[in-house]
C-alpha cells in the first residue's frame, strides 16, 4: 500500500487538487448568484434574497435543491444525443479552464512533496494559450446547445452567441500580446514575475500601467466572451425569452448557470494575474507591515459578523453568524501568532482580493449598464476594439524595441 | 504498457473513430461534431509527443476558429438530413485500390521509421515556443511569408465568387 501511494504520489495530488478545486469552485458559484443578487438588489434599492437563512445566506441551497428536484422535460423533436451533451459540454468546458490558473507562487510541503497551489504544473509553457484553446471550445456549448432545441428562441440565440464569441475571441487574444511581449513567456507564473522586477514600486510595476489599452480591451472583450451584461444578447429576455436555454430545465440549466459563473470567475482570474499583478501585493515590498492586511481585514469582518448576529431576530442566525464570525476571527488570529503561515498566505490573500474584486465589477456592471444592441455590438467589437488592441499591440513593440536599442543596458 | 503508450492509443483510436464517424453520419452538425473530436484528439497527441504550441493552436486555429465557422455555416443554413447514395463503381474500385496504396506507403514508411523519426526530429525544436518563432519567423520566413500570401488568394477569390453581378 505505501509503495503505491509513494509511486502515484502526484497522481494521487493531483486528483485531491481536483476534487478540492470542484468544491471550492462550485460553492463559490453557488455564493457568487447570492452575491449577485444581494448586490444588483442593493443597486435597485431592493433587500434581494432575505428570508433563506439569516440574510438569505443559504439561499443558494435552496435554489440547488431545486434545481435537483424540479421535473426535467426533453421537448419534442429536439436532437437528443446533442441536446444532453451541450450543457455537459459547457460546464466541462469551464472548469478545466480554471485548472490551468495558479493560486499562490511557493509550494505547500506534504509528506516530501512539493504541492504547488492550482493543478497544472508550474512549468506550463503554454498556460494561456491552453486557457485560449479550452475558452475556443466553449462556444460549442452554446451554439449546440441553442441548434438541438429545435425551437426558434434557443437557435436565434445560439447563433448570436456563435457570432457574438467568434467577433470578440479577435479582440480578446490581440490585447493579451501586450502582456506576453513584456513578460516574454505564455506561462502565467512568468507573467506574474515580470510584474516583480520592480518590488520597490508596489503597485505601480503591474501591466496595468504600460497595457492600459490593452486591459480595457481584455476586459470588454472578457465580458462578451462569457454572455454577461451588458454583451448578454444571446439570452435577451426581452427579444429571445431565454435564449440559447430556453428549452432546458431542471439541472440541464443549472450546469449552464455554473458553467457562466464559473468562467466570470476564470476571466477575473486572467485579469488579475495579467495586468494586476496576480500574487504581488499592491504595497512596496518594504513596508513589512503590510503583511498584516489580511489579518486586520478578517478579524474585523469576523467581529463585524459577530456583532451582526448577536442582534439577528431568528435564533438560527442567533447561532451561525457569530459561530462564523468566530472562525473568521479565529483565522486572522492565527496568521498574526504565526509568521510562517502569514507569509505563506500573502500571495493567496493578494490575489483572491483582486478575483473578488473583478467579480463585483462583473455584477457592478450588470447592474448599471443598459444591454447593447445587436448591430451596435458587432460595430463595437470589429471596428473599435480590435483596431484598438492592434494598434497596443504595435505601440507595445516599438516601445519595447526602443528599449532594447536606446535603454538603459 | 507504459502509460503514454496507452495514451496514444486512446487518442489515436478516437481520431480513427471520430472520422470514420464523420463519413457514417447522416446529420452534417454530428459530421461537423465528429471532426471536431478528431481535431482535439490530434491535439493530444501532439501534446503526447512535446509539441505543446503546436497542440493548443491546433485546438485554437481548427477546433475553435474553423470548426466553429462550419457550425455557424450549417446552423445558418440549417441543413437536414442528408440521404446516402450508393456508391458509384468508379469512385468505388479506384478509391479502394488508393486507400491500399496509401496504407502501404504508410506502414513501409513506419517500417524504416528510425531514421525518419530522427529526421524529423532534427527540423527544429518544437517543443519550445522559442524554437518555433526561430524557425517561423528567421529559417523559414519566406516559405511561412508566401504561405500566408497564398491564403489570402484563396480569401479574394471567395470574395469574387461571392460578389453579387451588378444589374
């Protein structure tokens, strides 16, 4: 037994990161469509979901259940074999995208073994070209998905999206050179160190600075690809009743919700790790006493949590919040009493803050910008953002050129 | 076996399957699908073999970019269910007797593979994306330069082709 756990060990590793991954992820999604209600209903002045669990926390439970349970119908005369494989498709699609991103930079030491947060190796010399070729695919889904329903709702929209993924790719792939002439590399952790070069500027030494133009252009192009406002037009309820899921029910529709959320999350991950700085914290590397941001930040969330619970009306609430407000306080406390672990969780913390920051952008954006119109759309994508990334692309070039020719050596 | 081994034999037996597949179905979107899982499990295997930009542009270019456009083509025209002729006796006798040519070229070329396999791995080093733009852009520029040229005729005479005749 213990010779084949020590001759599989990274087989072994690598499905426990996988199967740990799945969990994360999933439960973040569930949490994300709670965010995102809570934070489009604050937007609205509504309250959102309030009566699940003490501030419809366990909503997202509710709705999972219902997604498992609710009756799922094959309409009439759809293509079957087509039909239940577009939703697989997709959600498959979207989570091996995120296998490809790195967590953290140093690895994690276990029974002799280097485990590096994120599944793929450290070493992956294509790393965003892969996360390209699996987002290239994810069209299929949709496109599939919207042709075998054999309705006229879900093939206007699947075609839209088809239109709409393979007019954005363009953009979305011609404003990521910017970034991979700076760093020299596709691989994502190099990007992230070419970030680093310059520890005394904190901040400042992130892509963000020379590829502004090519962060806008990632990041509008980004938002297309995934289906999400204002670039939702292959579901626009108003025009297409559901779009390309019209006819799918039950947890058919469930696996394309997750595979959308999960590939908001994806893009907030290439966003961050791309042009801001990924792990690097936004501080100068001098000031040591940044370090305890991160502890500074979940204790006073977990008191917070704590005091909002004790004055919670339910007696469930009464119970969870201040439990949780607990364990979240307890956690900051540990990375204060011990350094190893504080400086190991730095690079994490950074770069979880900036995904979580991207996703409230996400829902920011969803509820304040009105849709795009279909022309306007394809006008926007082929005669603004593609020269636009072009033109960074050439600029990023000549700059670099310059450097090397005139530069300080 | 060792594991690559059985890899390759996976990847290649879905390739073998995917496009025989793809001539047996009666539906262009399952050929279109079909193809689809040819091209991806191509990929793999150059994956298999080291060349790992060669095996997400080969995913990116064919199955994103061009399989994608056959989806949209066939959805947009929304092709039905094709009917299957019998097989005509001279495509019948002729393509029977090539396939046996080409299956016998190829094995004989396996055969002696040793020296092929060092020659073609002697090209370059494809491994690295430093290699590849080495030998796209510097060794082989013209060659890669006329390439492109030649693609863009093809995409001008789809134009004229295309182009409605004034009336």
């Amino acid at each position: 037994m213990s010779t084949f756990l020590s001759s599989n060990a990274e087989l072994i590793i690598t499905l426990v990161k996988i199967v740990l991954l799945l969990f994360i992820v999933l439960t973040v999604n569930a949490y994300l469509t709670w965010f995102e209600r809570k934070v489009v209903a604050h937007i609205q002045s509504r309250w959102g979901p309030h009566r699940v669990g003490p501030h419809g926390l366990l909503q997202p439970l509710a709705d999972g259940v219902k997604f498992l349970f609710k009756e799922d119908p094959t309409p009439a005369g759809v293509d079957k074999f087509v039909f239940y494989l577009a939703p697989l498709l997709a959600l498959a699609l979207a989570m091996t995208s995120i296998a490809i991103i790195p967590f953290g930079p140093d690895p994690i030491h276990v029974f002799g073994h280097d485990v590096y947060l994120g599944i793929a190796p450290p070493d992956l010399n294509i790393g965003i070209l892969a996360l390209f070729a699996i987002t290239a695919l994810g069209v299929y889904g949709i496109a599939l998905a919207g042709w075998s329903s054999n309705s006229k709702y879900p093939l206007l929209g699947g075609l839209r999206s088809s239109a709409q993924m393979i007019s954005y790719e363009l953009a979305l792939t011609m404003s990521v050179v910017g970034v991979l002439l700076l760093a020299g590399s596709f691989n994502l952790r190099d990007i992230i160190n070419a970030q680093a070069h310059h520890p005394e500027l904190g901040i400042l030494g992130w892509n963000v600075w020379p590829q502004i133009l090519g962060f806008i252009c990632f990041f509008i192009a980004a938002i297309a690809e995934t289906n999400r406002a204002p670039f939702d037009l292959p579901e626009a309820e108003s025009e297409l009743v559901a779009g390309f899921h019209t006819e799918y029910a039950s947890f058919k529709f469930a696996m394309f919700f997750i595979a959308e959320y999960t590939s908001m999350i994806t893009v907030s991950c290439l966003c961050s790790i791309m042009f801001f700085g990924g792990w690097l914290s936004p501080f100068p590397a001098s000031w040591t006493f940044t370090h305890y941001v991160p502890s500074v930040i979940l204790i006073s969330f977990g008191l917070w949590v704590i005091w909002d619970g004790i004055r919670y009306e339910t007696v469930f609430g009464k119970i969870i919040l201040p439990a949780a407000g607990i364990a979240i306080t307890a956690l900051g406390a540990v990375f204060i009493l011990f350094p190893d672990v504080n400086a190991f969780i730095q690079a994490p913390f950074w770069l979880l803050s900036k995904i979580f920051i991207f996703l409230f952008v996400y829902v920011w954006m969803r509820g304040t910008l009105p849709r795009f119109r279909y022309d306007q759309l394809m006008a926007f994508g082929w005669k603004l953002l593609l020269p636009v990334s072009i033109v960074n692309v050439v600029l990023t070039s000549f700059a670099i050129l310059a450097k090397m020719q005139w530069g300080a050596k | 076996m060792t594991a690559p081994l059985a890899v390759f034999f996976v990847l290649a037996g879905l390739a073998v399957i995917g496009a025989i597949n793809l001539i047996l179905q009666k539906h262009p979107i399952h050929s279109a699908l079909s193809l689809i899982v040819v091209m991806v499990a191509l990929a793999g295997l150059y994956l298999l073999m080291g060349a790992e930009f060669v095996a997400a542009v080969q995913i990116i270019v064919y199955g994103g970019a061009i399989m994608v456009l056959f989806v949209l083509v066939i959805m947009l025209l929304n092709a039905g269910i094709e009917e299957h002729t019998s097989i005509s006796k001279l495509a019948g006798v002729p393509g029977l007797l090539l396939v046996a040519a080409l299956a016998g070229f190829i094995t004989a070329t396996i055969a002696r593979s040793t020296d092929v396999v060092q020659a073609a791995q002697q090209t370059g080093d494809m491994s690295s994306n430093k290699g590849i733009s080495n030998m796209l852009f510097r060794d082989f520029v013209y060659p890669f330069e006329l390439t492109s040229f030649l693609i863009l005729v093809a995409i001008m005479g789809a134009v004229v082709l295309a182009q409605r005749e004034k009336s």
